[in-house]
C-alpha cells in the first residue's frame, strides 16, 4: 500500500470513529450564538490559523439566509500586525488573550483550534475566555491535549496524524457551517426573526 492509499484509508477510518454528538452539540451552542447575536472568535496555529480564517469565512457567508440575522465570528489569526506587535512586544503566548481582553463580551464563543491540544497560546485564550464568561469549543486531535479538558465542549478528530486532525477540522467547519445554514432556514421557516429576540 502506497502513502496516498495508507493516508486516505487512514483518514476515512478517524471520520467513522468521529463522534457525531459532539458535533451536534457544537451546532446546537453556536446556533444558540447566532439566535442571541453573540460573537465567535476563531484561534489556532500554522495550519489550523488558515483554517481559522476559513471557518470564519463560513460562518459569515455560507450561513446566509433571507430575512435573518448575520453570524458573527472572526479570525484572531487574520490581524499580521496585530499579532506580530503582541509576539515582539509582549510574547508569543498573549497573541490572542490580548485582542480577546479588547474585543470579547459576556456570552460570546471561543473556538480554538489545536491539532496538539497543547499550545500555549491556545490555552491561555481559552482560560481567559471561560474567566470572563465566554463559551469554549476545542477542535483537537487525538487525543485532545490540554484543550480537551479545559475546553466547555471539544471534537477530536481521532487521527495520529498532524495533517489528517487538519482535513478533519476543515470538513468539520463545513459540516458545521451546512448544518448552522440548516437550522437558520427552519428558524426562518417557522416565522420567526432571530433579531426581535437577540435583545
């Protein structure tokens, strides 16, 4: 078996083994986000910075629906000059604590994302977070790290390798933002605007 056949299978057995209900409980908490116009903050390192941006770009535009509300989330990793000023002023770890003590209100929603579950500056912005009343999604792999246990909910997509936790937490930002789109239309459905309740 070549490598593109052993990477493949590899990655078709960890979306079997990939718990459903913890996705669904991911939806569930940020349909909740949207109905009650909170915000989502999206973290993560390398590989999981781009894919920060790119559950970003989802949640804002591939959940659009007629008559409703917008969803409300951005990229930490997106702002270059922000975060290199805090890594060069500051330190690295504070990249993202530091814009979330600017930005993050009571009721808001932390996602991070962490192939490792281990990296410093991940943990650091999920404390402060939680501290200040915000929810946390970890999206990690296996077996989940640090960030898995601190997080208030966590996917692990069950793969040994770096780059597989990767394509999990991408499929899973589309599965999420499908499943938002989804729920939205039939909260439109039934005649309700999620913005006369959001207060």
């Amino acid at each position: 078996m070549d490598m593109v056949e052993r990477y493949l299978a590899e990655m078709e057995r960890a979306l079997r083994a990939l718990s459903r209900d913890d996705v669904r409980r991911v939806v569930g908490a940020l349909f909740d986000a949207w109905r009650w116009d909170k915000n989502v903050w999206i973290i993560g390192n390398g590989g999981s910075a781009a894919t920060a941006s790119h559950m970003m770009n989802d949640l804002c535009k591939c959940t659009l629906v007629d008559g409703q509300p917008r969803f409300r989330a951005m990229a930490l990793t997106d702002n270059v000059p922000l975060v290199t000023a805090i890594a060069n002023d500051v330190e690295y770890e504070e990249i993202f604590v530091e814009p979330l003590r600017t930005h993050l209100r009571k009721g808001d929603v932390l996602i991070a994302l962490s192939g490792s579950g281990n990296s410093a500056n991940i943990l650091r912005a999920v404390t402060y977070a939680k501290d200040f009343g915000a929810l946390t999604i970890g999206l990690c792999g296996k077996p989940g790290g640090k960030l898995a246990l601190s997080a208030d909910m966590c996917v692990i997509v069950p793969a040994d390798r770096i780059g597989q936790q990767e394509d999990g937490h991408l499929i899973l930002n589309h599965a999420i933002a499908l499943a938002l789109r989804e729920r939205i239309e039939l909260y439109a459905t039934r005649g309700v605007n999620a913005s006369a309740i959001a207060g």
